[in-house]
C-alpha cells in the first residue's frame, strides 16, 4: 500500500509537472517566434559562420569558472549549517543546472538542495533555505549591475519596471524570512493552526520542511564570511559579463557596431530577465528573444543578433549539461524523475 501510495504520488506530481512543460513550451514558442520573424537566414548563417570559436570556447571556460566561483561562495551561505567542501557543491550545483535544462519550473533548484542534503545528512529543505538566500543575492546583485549601467546607458521603462519588481519581491521574501526567524516560535503555532485541516501526518511533516527550511535561513558565521560572500559575488558577476564580452568579440560585433564596453552587462540584465520568465526548460526562446533585444538596442541587425543569442545560449547550456550529467552519474541521480520528485523535500 504505501509503494502504490508513493507511485500515485509520483504519477500526480509528473502530471502536474507535464502541464508547467505544456505552458512553458507555449510561452517559449511565442518569444523564439518573435526572435526569428523577419530574420534573412542567409546573414544569420553567414555570421554563425564568421565566428571565432575559439573565443566562444573561451567564454564556455570563463562561464564554468563562475560556477565554480558560485559553488565556493555557496559553502558560506550552507556553512551555518554545516562545513561542507567545495567539490560536492559544485556538483550538486551542476545537477541541479543540468536539470534547468530538462525539466520546467527551475526545479534544478530544489535537485540540488535534494543532492547536497541526501549526501551529507543535513535536512534538504535546510540546504534549499540556503538556495533562496542565494537567490536574493543574486537579485541585489543584478540590481546593482543596472544601477552601474543606468549610469552611462538608459533602460527600457520595462526593464527598469522588471527590476524595480523583482527588487521589491527580493526585500519582501527578506522581510518576510527575518520575521519568521525572529519569532521562530509563533511562526510553529501559526504553521500549525494552518495545517489542522489536513491529516495529521501529512501536517506534521509540512511543519517540519517549513521550519527545516527557516533553519537554513541563518546569519553567516563571521564577517569574513560576509566579505567573502560579497567578493565573490562580484566575481561571479564579472565573470558573467566577459562571457558576454568576450562572445561579443567571437562574432567581432564589437568592431563592427563600436560597442561600449557597457554592452556585455546591458545583455547580461536581458538574459537574466529571461531566465525569471516562466518558459521552457533551458530558457529556449525567452533567452534568444531579449538577447536579441538587447543587442539591436545598439544598432546590432536582429539576424546577427540571433546568431550570437544562438551560441551564447548553447555556451550557457551545453557544458552545464555535460558535466551536470556526469555528476548525476557519479552521484547516482536520475534527473528527471528525482527533479519532479524532489519539491517534496
């Protein structure tokens, strides 16, 4: 009985999972068709042609490094937690990536917590709590790149509008997780009224992810570990902008149309904004369509544009992917079906 439980589970878990893929795969279909009408294939062709892939490799090496640079700056956020070394976590952070790739919802997110947390006997919605401290990082950080850009290059309203939103959400989930944490107690009371309800195993067990989660929400351990945080997600994002850069360069748009050196942060923004938009996995057409968008900003032509959207997507993919699944192979995950299952951490 609790097997076929679990398999009713599954199979309920996969379908709601299959309708996120159905709508995904709508909204991606729209934007990919934006990006390519009135494209001349020819002069899209021409330019994949022209292009130095030994730069695009090169970025390929500056994008893994930042991963790595994201992995390091993740064993801070966890260390409150528990020590844990770099190597496992740039694994679990591959994984978790590699399934972005195949699977809707950005439950890539979740896969890792699920990873790390099944590995190193911590409480996996302990590791996901550290994930969404992240994340608001992440967000700090991309506002604080279009603030720096706002400088010397202006933004569409919408993009200025996406990034005074996204903000805003960031320093609510904040606010909210600092009152959680500050009255730990009254939050368990108040979880518990809420789930009375349901049954009462299923309660508990809700209960026990949600304050295994508020757990994971912890100050750092030292203000070393906040300097190193904040270094490190400088370097992240650096690093980010030469990928752009230097792909910029292998397409020698950077001659062609004199772009600034700004350029590879503006596109930056545009990619990232993407990526939040609800779409298929791998950001399939929300990507090619605002890097598209960013580049012709600059007087880049859109079939030119598409061209560098194509490679620097496949940059951003491809070796996520390979080495996503080689640690997936070695850890002993299967993605897909540990990804669906793992929202239930």
């Amino acid at each position: 009985m609790p097997d076929d439980r679990r398999r009713f589970r599954f199979g309920m878990t996969s379908t709601r999972h299959l309708l996120k893929l159905v709508i995904g795969l709508a909204i991606g279909a729209v934007f990919f068709y934006l990006a390519v009408r009135g494209i001349h294939i020819d002069q899209a062709l021409a330019a994949l042609a022209r292009a130095d892939y030994g730069l695009v490799a090169l970025s390929a090496g500056v994008m893994m490094g930042a991963h790595l640079l994201r992995a390091w700056r993740w064993r801070f956020l966890l260390a409150p937690v528990k020590p844990l070394n770099t190597c496992s976590l740039f694994s679990a952070l591959m994984i978790g990536y590699a399934a972005n790739s195949f699977v809707p919802a950005h439950l890539g997110e979740f896969l890792r917590a699920f990873v790390i947390g099944k590995k190193h006997q911590i409480p996996a919605s302990a590791a996901f709590g550290s994930i969404v401290v992240e994340r608001i990082v992440d967000v700090v950080s991309l506002i604080a790149v279009m603030a720096l850009v706002l400088m010397v290059h202006p933004f569409p309203e919408w993009v200025t509008t996406s990034g005074v939103l996204m903000l805003g959400a960031a320093l609510a989930l904040c606010a909210l997780l600092a009152a959680c944490k500050r009255f730990e107690a009254r939050t368990g009371m108040l979880l518990r009224a809420l789930l009375t309800p349901l049954p009462e195993r299923l309660g508990r067990r809700l209960e026990a992810l949600a304050l295994n989660f508020l757990r994971g929400i912890v100050p750092l351990k030292s203000a070393s570990h906040y300097a190193a945080t904040l270094v490190l997600s400088i370097a992240i994002w650096v690093c980010y902008a030469a990928v752009y850069y230097i792909g910029l360069a292998a397409f020698n748009l950077v001659a062609v149309y004199h772009l600034a050196w700004y350029v590879g942060l503006v596109v930056l923004v545009f990619t990232t904004i993407s990526v939040v938009i609800p779409s298929t996995p791998g950001y399939v057409g929300t990507f090619h369509y605002l890097c598209q968008v960013a580049l012709v900003m600059f007087a880049v032509p859109a079939s030119e544009a598409l061209s560098f959207a194509v490679i620097a997507h496949l940059v951003g993919v491809v070796p996520v992917s390979v080495v996503g699944l080689v640690c997936a192979h070695y850890e002993g995950v299967t993605i897909y079906r540990t990804a669906v299952a793992s929202p239930d951490l």
